[in-house]
C-alpha cells in the first residue's frame, strides 16, 4: 500500500530536533513549502516532543541519535551506534516515502536523516543557523547538495563549502517577519527597555540588569518602562530594585508575546543567538547584545557581529561586564534618541525577513 504522504504533491523531510533554536526555522521552512503545495515528514529525536506540537508535518519518523563528547572516547562509540540506528531506521523510512529533498538544520539529531539520504543518493540541503558552522553541520557539508547559511559569514565551514553556501537569511515566526514593515519610533516621554534570556538559567541578565538600571540617573529611570525574562529564583529580589529605583517594571521567567514587545521596544538587551539576532535584525531594534561565554566555537559572539559591525548594537562580553560598564551604556543610549533611531536602521538594513522563501527557493532548485 502506497505511504500516505505520497499521493500528491513533492515531499521534503526536514531533519531538526534537539533545541527550538533548530526546530523553529525548519518549521518556517515547512509553512512556507506547504504554501507551495509541498508535503512535509518531520525527522527527529525524542527531545524535540515538547518543542514539536504545532509542526505543520503529515508524518513524524523518530530517530535514534546522541550528542558526542569528544573528551569521552566511551561516549563517542556510544553515540556513534545510536546515530547508526538512525540511519538506518531513516534508509527504511524513505524507501516507503521516497522524498524528493532531506533537509537538515544541524545538531546531532538531524545526522541520521541527511546521511540516510546522502547514502541513498537523494537531493539533501543543510541550513546553518549561526555564524559559526555547528560541529554535525561541518561533518556533512562537504557531502550534501547544497548549503544555506543565516549569515555572511561561515567560520569553521571548509574553503570548498564558503564557496558554495547560499546566503539566505535564518527564518523567523510570521509575528516578527510582520515587524519588519513597522517603523522604528524614538523614545521620548516613555522609555521601552527589554531584557530578554533570563529564562534558561542566564543569572547574569537576571542580577545584573536590575543593578544597573538603579544606577541610572533618576531623570531616566522616571521615563522607563522595563520588561524582563527573569530566572524565577531572581523575580523577587528584581521586583524589589526596581521598585526602590521608580522603575515601572514587569518581570517574568517567560513572555509568550515577546513578538509584541520586541515591536514596542526602544531598546534590547539580550543574549545573541543566532535567532535573537536575527529576530531583532527584522524587527529593527537596537541592541546591547551578550554573547554566552561558554557557547561552543563563540558563535554567539560571531552572531552579534552582523549588527555590532554596522553599529546597530553594543556587544559586552561576560568578561568585561560589571555593573557600572552596564550602567554607562544604558545611560549613553537612552539618552541619546538619535542615536536609538540610527541603530534601528542600521539592523533593518542587514535582515532577511523573506529568509523562509529565500530556504524554500534554494530547496525547490536543488530538488529539481
């Protein structure tokens, strides 16, 4: 009996589990295929179930994978025969399907399917998401059909694959492509300021940020209006300083409207993942960005770098970030609305907000 994703119409798998950061452009790539009478198979690990719900995919094929730690030879050997369960649960499932593209958007999880696929002879494309190629997307590039990158720049990629890969932009959620047509507004008698990655453990933005608005001349913290994803464990004790500051303030672990205040903002502080950094880049926002330190090959400092370099946001590095650093660049930007107005339009000049037909262009010419 013919699978049922077959019948009508090509079909992509898009292979993407592990993290939203992998999952949510893979599923802009999906809306946008499906718009394009595409059919979609969702390819992926058990990690991704609580990220998956609202994935516009006919079929989901479940894959067997693991993340490598290199400094352990025990849990190399035991990865790697996880990931070869995959490919071949993958090879098993598309002989049923037979797609006509596999798309992987990096992490361990998207392995098994592009090499069930690259083995196979099948058209396959890679996304990369950051600045920095990701260590799973550096194992197969060289092998896939083609390339698409976030960013201009592609470290650690080989000479071969810079060559090659496609520029196109990281997919973002339509609430913040629609952003792209609102205009920039300077502050003038209110003061917007989010505060974004206190939710994942980040107790640097969750202390520190506090901190150093109560040091803000008092004229300035009358006019702000501050919004902050704070770890709950540092909610109180935020409230409290803000409170004694004359700060009006809302703080929470998680704003699940954060397109709508990203549009509000006047100013943003916050980590640089390479979806942060783009979602503002489309928004058209200025930003304080800091870069996770621990992030592997500081690809989130090479993120922040599309907007650092064209002056649309201030990069401060864990290293070097006090309380009173943090102070004098809040005080320097906000209260300077120029300024504000001129980084705004510098980040709406590097962004992509066609970014998901730009991916669904380069994976209809590639399947061809």
């Amino acid at each position: 009996m013919p699978d049922p994703v077959r019948p009508n119409g090509r079909v992509a798998v898009l292979a993407a589990g592990g993290t939203g950061g992998h999952l949510f452009p893979a599923q802009a790539l999906a809306e946008a295929l499906i718009a394009r009478g595409w059919r979609i198979v969702l390819a992926t690990d058990d990690r991704v179930a609580g990220h998956a719900d609202s994935f516009p995919a006919e079929r989901r094929i479940p894959l067997s994978s693991a993340t490598a730690r290199a400094s352990n030879p025990l849990s190399v050997i035991r990865a790697a025969f996880k990931i070869l369960a995959g490919v071949l649960q993958a090879r098993k499932a598309f002989r049923e399907i037979d797609p006509d593209i596999v798309v992987g958007f990096g992490g361990y999880p998207s392995l098994p399917a592009l090499i069930a696929g690259i083995t196979q002879g099948r058209r396959t494309v890679i996304h990369e998401q950051n600045a920095v190629s990701g260590r799973a997307n550096r194992l197969l590039a060289d092998h896939v059909t083609a390339v698409g990158c976030a960013f201009p720049t592609l470290q650690k990629a080989s000479a071969k694959v810079k060559a090659r890969a496609v520029v196109v932009g990281n997919p973002v959620r339509p609430e913040i492509r629609a952003l792209a047509d609102k205009p920039y507004e300077p502050p003038t008698d209110e003061i917007r300021l989010l505060i974004t990655g206190g939710s994942q453990g980040a107790r640097l933005l969750s202390e520190l940020m506090p901190a150093a608005v109560r040091k803000l001349p008092e004229e300035l913290r009358l006019k702000l209006k501050v919004q902050q994803q704070t770890r709950v464990e540092s909610m109180d004790n935020a409230r409290k300083i803000y409170a004694d500051a004359m700060v009006q303030a809302e703080i929470a672990p998680f704003f699940r409207d954060l397109a709508g205040r990203l549009g509000q903002a006047h100013l943003v502080v916050g980590r640089a993942g390479a979806g942060t950094v783009c979602e503002i880049a489309c928004a058209g926002r200025p930003a304080i960005l800091v870069p996770l330190q621990i992030a592997l090959d500081d690809d989130q400092g090479q993120n922040a770098r599309l907007l650092f370099d064209v002056g649309a946001a201030e990069v401060a590095r864990e290293n070097e970030l006090t309380q009173p650093a943090m102070t004098a660049a809040l005080k320097a930007l906000l209260s300077n609305p120029a300024r504000l107005a001129k980084m705004a339009a510098a980040a709406r000049s590097v962004a992509r907000p066609d970014a998901a037909d730009r991916l669904a262009d380069l994976v209809e010419q590639t399947a061809r």
